[in-house]
C-alpha cells in the first residue's frame, strides 16, 4: 500500500457508523455471511475450509496474528457498503474532498520567480471533480504515484493557481511527502 491509498482507505472508515465485529468468531461469521459460503470465505483468507466452519462454531476462539490481521482486514473492506458509497457519493457529487498535507512544494513558472522547492503545511478543501478522480483512480486500482499526480493537480489548481486567478505558467511539483491526511 501506498500513503495516499491508505489515507484513502482511512476517509472511507472514518464515514462508518457501527463499529467492526470485536471478536474473531463474529468477524468470521460476517465475512462467511458477506461472501456467501465457507468455501469463499477460507479462499480469501487462504485457511482452510474446515479452520472457517471451527471459527463460525467457536471451537477456535484465537487466531494467529497474521491470520487476525487478515480477517480483520476483509471484514474492514466488506463492512457497511452502503454507508461508504453514500459517503463517496456525496464527496464526488457535492461536497468534495479535504486534504492535509505536509510535503515539499516546487514550482516550474515563468522566469523571475521564485522556483525553489520547501516543505509548506497544506490544509484545502478540493472541489467534488478532484474528489471524483481521486476516488475512481482509487477503485480502479491506481498506484500511489497517480493519486499523487491527480492531488497535485488538485492542488496547483486551487491552493497555488486560485482557480485561475492568478500564476497561469504555473507547474506544481509535490514530493518528499512527509504525511497526507483525507477526509470526505
């Protein structure tokens, strides 16, 4: 994973409105359930089926940490499918994205400005069209180095250009990314 597919991940859970099944049991009867059968269920968790039929009855009650890690994971990714959609929906139609960020900002403009790169503490709201690049090249499967692409654009745009109010040569360059925060 990359810094701003987690990021992203992390916006997506922070919409949810229940909290995750608490115990291993639970979780695995909500990913049997969610992905109709045992036998789907212990392919994408890579046991076997027999170890998800002994979660579901209780007759194993602690799993190995990377198996927890991993059933702790599918369960994330499948829970409240609805919410999370109303949540990307809204971010894609109306409401936008916000990013924090903390990263070293360059420029490429017009001769007799200033060009050097610093490290500059961002906090701007991006516009639902930003919001839904980000978020389709997210679901398709874009690697971090495209979503870092569409967030600089993103923010050339609006914190750096003002909508086109000001600095038209401008070219932003966004790297030594110390951390990025998103939320809906």
């Amino acid at each position: 994973m990359g810094i701003f597919r987690d990021s992203l991940d992390k916006a997506t859970a922070n919409t949810l409105t229940r909290p995750l099944p608490k115990s291993p049991q639970a979780q695995m009867r909500f990913l049997v359930r969610t992905a109709k059968g045992t036998r789907a269920a212990a392919d994408m968790l890579g046991v076997s089926q027999r170890t998800v039929e002994r979660y579901v009855k209780g007759q194993i009650k602690q799993p190995r940490p990377e198996l927890a890690a991993r059933l702790t994971d599918a369960v994330r990714r499948r829970w409240q499918p609805r919410v999370r959609a109303k949540a990307r929906q809204h971010a894609v139609t109306t409401g936008g994205i916000t990013i924090e960020t903390r990263a070293r900002f360059g420029y490429t403009a017009a001769p007799g400005t200033t060009d050097d790169a610093r490290i500059r503490l961002i906090t701007q709201h991006l516009p639902p069209d930003y919001a839904s690049r980000l978020l389709d090249a997210h679901t398709v499967g874009a690697t971090d180095q495209q979503l870092q692409q569409i967030a600089a654009e993103g923010l050339q745009e609006i914190y750096f250009k003002e909508r086109g109010r000001r600095a038209a040569g401008l070219h932003v360059a966004f790297t030594d990314i110390d951390y990025v925060e998103l939320d809906f």
